[in-house]
C-alpha cells in the first residue's frame, strides 16, 4: 500500500476532519438546497500575479472562489446505490450544470467582483475536460498531507471508495485548478444555458 493513501481503521476520522475543515474555511453549498456537486468558499488571493492561460491576471488581493466538491453530494449516491465513478459522464454532467450555475451567480453579480475559480484535486484529468487550467503545485510538506488527506475524503465518500479497485495501487497526482471569470462566462454563461 502506498504510504499515501491511509490506512482504513484512520478513515474514520475523516468526515469529523470535513465537517470541521468546511466551518474554519467557511466552506458552502452552491444550491440553497445542498443538492449540487460544488461547494465553494470566497477568499483573497494571496501569491504574486498570476497570469492566466487565456490572459486574464489573479493579482494579490483579488478575490477568488475555492471550488470543493460536495462530499455530502457523493455520500447521497452512495446512500441511494448510485457510484459516481459508474458514469464519468454523468458526474461530468453534474458539474457542467453547477458551473453554469456559478456562472450565472457570477454574472449576476452575487459574489462581488471575482477574479477567477481556483481548486486543489487529484481529479485534474476531469477539470481540464471542465476547461480548467491544470498547474503543477511544488512539492511540499502542505502537498503531501493534503494529497493524503484527499486520497482519504475518495476512500470515504466516493470515487474509487472500498469496492472499487485501483486507488490504493494508483499514484494520484495532487494539482491546481484554474479557470478565469472570463474563461467561466464564456463556457458556462447565459449564452450556453
């Protein structure tokens, strides 16, 4: 077992470390009803500018949304015998209606004036479908138990859980997610509901 991925009996803790990690972080549903796939969080970004793949600059100060996926979201499937990682392109669906959601929160105003989406996932491969931009993050002590403290959150809640083989063998790559306001309107705004 890759020392990565924690050991079983310690997973317990982990909807206990969700619940607590989303009132420090002020972690929220996208819905009102908590029925969606994202939730996200509003901060001030704090590295030196970023330039963006389509152009667009995240500057110190700017405000972003942290985007999560709603582990309560996955534990309801699960409830109800459904697996996200059944249908790839259903759990894509998903997001693609939430993010036009977002889009149109954006649009309207609702967050104030937001810069760009941002992320941390072992899902990379599925934001960059999404029209994220994928960065590497440096190596670091913060990468690696956040990579260990995510690969647990998918043992607990969803993709690639207990029944489903591959997670414990395969090497998730931890990366960052981003997708400008700009880069969010145009593939998810008005014009494409």
């Amino acid at each position: 077992m890759p020392r990565s991925v924690p050991p079983r009996f310690v997973l317990i803790l982990w909807p206990v470390a969700d619940r607590l990690l989303r009132v420090i972080y002020r972690i929220r549903p996208l819905k009102d009803d908590d029925s969606g796939i994202i939730r996200f969080n509003l901060r001030h970004y704090k590295g030196t500018t970023r330039v963006l793949n389509d152009g667009s600059e995240v500057k110190t100060g700017d405000t972003i949304i942290e985007v999560h996926l709603s582990n309560d979201w996955f534990k309801r499937r699960r409830n109800l015998n459904l697996k996200a990682s059944q249908s790839p392109r259903e759990f894509l669906g998903y997001l693609v209606q939430d993010l036009h959601l977002l889009a149109q929160q954006i649009a309207g105003g609702t967050f104030g004036n937001i810069a760009a989406l941002h992320g941390i996932t072992l899902l990379h491969v599925a934001a960059r479908r999404l029209g994220f931009q994928i960065d590497e993050l440096p190596d670091s002590l913060w990468k690696k138990g956040a990579r260990f403290y995510m690969a647990g959150l998918m043992q607990v809640y969803h993709l690639r859980g207990d029944e489903v083989s591959g997670l414990r063998e395969k090497s998730w790559e931890l990366k960052e997610i981003w997708l400008s306001k700009t880069g969010l309107l145009a593939r998810y705004g008005s014009k494409q509901l």
